[in-house]
C-alpha cells in the first residue's frame, strides 16, 4: 500500500518540483540508482538520460546541476529519516526510550519501506552512506548554509537533541552529540564495508545491530556520566 507523503524541501535546490510530475519522480529513482553504481564523481546529467531513455535537457529542467540533486537527495532522506521519529516515537514519554528508538531509526531507516514507489529507500541508504557528506563538505557550504539547503538535516538534529537534553538537561553538547550519532552511523558502517580497521564493529547483511549498539553506548554514557 502506498503512503500518501510528500517530503518538503527547500525549493531553492531544484528549478522544477520533481515531486510533481512522472519525469521528475523518474529522475528521483534513475538518479539514485545511477550514483550508487557508478559514485558521485562520475556521475552527470548525460550519464542519467541514457539512464532515463531520456534527453539532457530534461533533466535541466528540474536541476541546475548535479550537485543541487545531491543535496536534494539527501535532503529527502533526512527529511524521511525525521519523519519515521516523529511516528516511532509517538505516544513514548520515557525520553530515555524515544534515544534508543531514534537511534534504531536512524540506523534502520533503509528498512522502513513507505512504498513510494520512486524512492527505493535501501539503495538511498547506501548512497548516503557512500556520497551524503560531499552535499555539505564543499568550498559553497557557507553561501548555501544561508540559503536555507541544509535546514532539514538541522531540524533533525535539533529534534534529537531535544530528547537529550531532556534526559540530562546539564549536558553542555547535546546538538554535538544528536550530529554525531548521525555521522558515527554512516561513518561505521561504511568503515565496517570498506574500511574495517577503522572501526571496531561489523556489518554483515545489512545487519546493523553492532552500529546501533555502539552508538546506544556512546549516547547513554556520555549522558549517564555528566551531570546531571
């Protein structure tokens, strides 16, 4: 069954709402499925029409260049991973027990199928993994921070630090700890993939049970030790 959501982003990154027409959602899918195979650096427009069966200049229409795709994309998939919290953690009070489902969330969130059918969430998952840094790590981060382009991976973390600082409302960095929940979750497990002396965890399967628990320590640690 299909879930009737459309996730709002800033309009700023693209010249024409890709979400509202049957081309736009097919350079959504085509457009995930190709920077996974292929990585970010090869990846262009030409590349993603032959993809399409389509032409450049369509995909023109929508996008000014391949780098506003790709922080339109991760902006989808923060902007998705925020709105799978907001209905895990429905009704919880134990602000306790909303961090351990946020953090399951943030590491299952590939597993969380909304049958939009345009979006295959496990393969954006690997794609965030791989390439989500190089939408903010860029030379234009400080012009593009003031347009507004990453305001949804912002609100997400400020949503997470929210509960921290209800856990344990005197611990001085919880904005750092809900940023780097998020990075330490992508960075291990693509660490875990490609990298395993970097990291002490393992991924096998798209299990990441390991992930979550490393970061469960880390939060409730850090919290549980500073004052309270």
């Amino acid at each position: 069954m299909a879930i009737g959501i459309k996730i709002s982003l800033n309009d700023k990154l693209y010249l024409r709402d890709p979400q509202e027409t049957t081309l736009g959602k097919n350079i959504i899918k085509e457009s995930i499925i190709l920077i996974d195979e292929i990585g970010f650096e090869a990846f262009n427009f030409k590349k993603l029409a032959k993809a399409m069966k389509s032409t450049e200049a369509s995909v023109y229409r929508y996008f000014e260049n391949k780098h506003f795709l790709l922080i339109y994309l991760v902006s989808w998939y923060w902007e998705w991973v925020s709105y799978l919290i907001d209905i895990h953690v429905m009704n919880i009070e134990d602000p306790k027990r909303r961090l351990k489902i946020i953090i399951k969330t943030l590491v299952y969130a590939s597993k969380d199928n909304p049958s939009i059918h345009y979006v295959n969430e496990s393969i954006l998952h690997r794609l965030i993994i791989a390439e989500g840094t190089k939408a903010y790590h860029t030379k234009e981060v400080d012009k593009e921070n003031t347009e507004g382009f990453f305001l949804n991976y912002k609100k997400l973390s400020g949503k997470v630090a929210d509960v921290i600082s209800e856990i344990n409302p005197k611990f001085p960095y919880p904005h750092t700890l809900a940023s780097n929940l998020f990075e330490m979750a992508n960075n291990h497990i693509y660490f875990a993939q490609h990298l395993p002396k970097l990291t002490d965890v393992s991924v096998k399967d798209d299990n990441f049970e390991e992930v979550e628990k490393m970061l469960e320590y880390f939060a409730f640690t850090l919290l549980e030790k500073s004052p309270c």
